[in-house]
C-alpha cells in the first residue's frame, strides 16, 4: 500500500463519495426504479400488481432473499422491448457515473426474460448498445456478465447458454445468483465446465445467506474467480486463509445484506472483520433500486455505522475493486493513479 494522506473523519463522506471506483456487483434488473417500472409499464401496456409508484415502494419490506426476489421478478415483467434494456441500463451507468464509478461489470439474468418470451439478443443488444454509449458519453466502461438463475436447472441454464453463444463477444463472463438456499454450486458443475471452455470468466454467488461449504464449491466446483457475497467466510478460518493467499475477491454489498437481514444492523457488518484478514474484498450495491442506495450510499453509510473504518480502508476497498475487476491491467493501473490524486486532493484541500 502506497502512503495515504491522513484525512480528516469529517473529510471522509466527501472522500468516499469523490473516489474513483469501480462496481462488480450490480444485477441491471435490480436497478430499476419504480418511476421506471410504472413508465415501462404504461409505454408497453403491462399490468403491474400494484396501483402506483408509492404502493410498489411500500411492498420493498423484505424478511429475506425470497421475499425480495418475489418483488424482482414481478418488476422485471415490464422490460420487453429492446428500448427498455437500453433505458434501464443507460439509467444505472449515468447514475453510477454520478457515484464516480470508473468500471462497472454488470449482472444480467437473461432466463427471468426468456421465460416471458423477450429473445436474449433483445436482451443483450439493448444492454450492450448502453455500455458503449455509456463509454463514449459518461467515460465509464462498462462490461456484462452473463448470470444463470441458480433455482432452475442445470439443462435450462444450458439452454440459455447455447441462446447467448452468438453474442459472446458481447459479454465477458457467466455469474449464478437467485435463491442460494438449497441450490449449491454443485448443482452447475457442467454448465459452468463449459463456460470455463469457452474462455468466459466465471463468478459465483455464494455464501450471502447459504453456508462456507457453498464458497467451497463456487471454488473448487466452478473454479469461480470472484465471490458474490461471499460474507458468510467468517465462520470458517481454513476458507478465511485461502480466499487471503489465493486473492480471490469478495463483492460485498452492505445495504443488501441489511435489507435481507443477513446481519441485524450495518453496525453488525463483518466488513471490517473481511479486510482486517486481508481479504480483497469491495463494496457494491446489488440491487440498488430495492435496497436504498448505490454504491456511494452503500459506502458512506456502513462508513458511518462503523467508526473502526477509516480512511485507508476506503483506499484499500477502492483499490480493491480495481484488482477484482477483468479489466486490462493499463487501465487499472490508471484508475490506481487517479484514487492516490484522488486522496491527496482530500488531504490538502
Ligand atoms: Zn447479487
């Protein structure tokens, strides 16, 4: 680690909210405000549930993963034209620009739009034709990854494979996420053999409410690069110490884990805990427009329910994000430099 300028506490909202970064964890569905789902909606003549923006607000009381996901999907029933994955996504990387994210990798789970009868290549155009608009206008890169539904089978995660080979180019890895509990990594073995062959990075949810045992396998099983999550390594010192030495990043999305009560308080977090054992872990925002906040409120606000966190912890999660990332080594190293002028910024100014 470089030498960090001191800053001083009240200087670090600021700090955390002007540092260059990079988001790894961010489902494009789960970024869909209610404004949008209802303007979706009415652009596209589908029936929603719920009779306005504020009723569907009220119904994002969740008690855990399942009651979330219940709400996601419905959400979802509004996107069918190749337009509406355009605006969605165009709507989360001008506002993740606005958090001052360098790079994002973004989640996209095709099959909860297959099922409905969208065509992946509506899919994937229209959140592809965003990333490149979003380079040239925003001078955010952005890349997509492909991410299987971990509640269905293995053969309908096939499928959509087969789906999505001619548009290859167009995505740079596969993910799993969806309910954990009950559907462990194992489960997708072949599927995510395949995608290895295929030169496709691989990265899995795991350990967010499931057990170590399911970051074991997301390693050892999916040979995965990058654990989603992944917050549930505490209990197990002997998985502690290899996603240490082997750098294998944990993308950890605090408010999240609040909102589905895998932990009580952000107080409570194990963020703290995570980077003290040396863990490359990040903070992102999984699905911000139903757990109150983007990356920067997720920052600032564990920031400031935990004290112990200080302003090289915001370095080294920034940094981290950086190293966790696929991106060419060049461009992380000049995300690098822009973080260090970044932090001397905030100490002298
Ligand atoms: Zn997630």
């Amino acid at each position: 680690m470089p030498t960090i300028p001191i800053i001083a506490p009240e200087r670090l909202p600021a700090l955390l909210a002007a540092m260059p970064k990079a988001e790894l964890h961010i489902h494009i569905e789960g970024s869909l405000e209610p404004e949008m789902i209802f303007a979706l909606a009415r652009r596209n003549g589908v029936d929603l549930p719920y009779a306005n923006v504020e009723a569907l607000r009220r119904a994002y009381a969740f008690t855990d993963l399942q009651s979330f996901l219940d709400i996601y999907y419905a959400g979802a029933s509004v996107l069918l034209k190749e337009q509406d994955f355009y605006d969605m996504a165009s709507a989360y990387l001008a506002r993740a620009a606005m958090d001052n994210v360098v790079h994002a990798e973004i989640f996209f789970d095709p099959q909860t739009h297959t099922a409905r009868g969208v065509a992946i290549d509506t899919v994937i155009q229209g959140l592809h034709r965003a990333c490149v608009d979003a380079r040239a206008e925003l001078g955010i890169s952005a890349s997509l990854i492909l991410s299987f539904l971990r509640h269905l089978s293995e053969e309908d995660a096939f499928a959509t494979l087969e789906q999505a080979l001619p548009w290859m180019d167009k995505f740079i890895g596969v993910g799993l996420d969806s309910s954990e509990l009950g559907h462990p990594p194992e489960k997708f073995a072949r599927v995510f053999a395949r995608c290895r062959e295929l030169g496709l990075h691989v990265v899995a949810h795991a350990g967010e409410e499931g057990p170590p045992a399911y970051i074991w396998g997301a390693l050892d099983v999916l040979k995965a690069e990058r654990i989603d999550h992944g917050v549930q390594a505490v209990h197990d010192a002997a998985l502690m110490r290899r996603l240490a030495e082997e750098r294998i990043p944990l993308t950890v999305c605090p408010l999240s884990n609040l909102k589905l009560c895998v932990f009580p308080s952000l107080a409570a977090h194990n963020l703290p805990a995570l980077l003290e054992a040396g863990l490359v872990a990040t903070v992102n925002s999984d699905d911000p427009a139903y757990f109150g906040g983007y990356i920067n409120a997720n920052f600032i606000q564990t920031f400031a329910a935990l004290p112990i966190l200080t302003a090289r912890h915001a370095w080294q999660l920034a940094h981290n994000s950086f190293e966790a990332s696929f991106a060419p080594q060049a461009e992380k190293r000049a995300w690098g430099d822009r973080l260090q002028a970044c932090f001397e910024h905030h100490a002298s100014a």
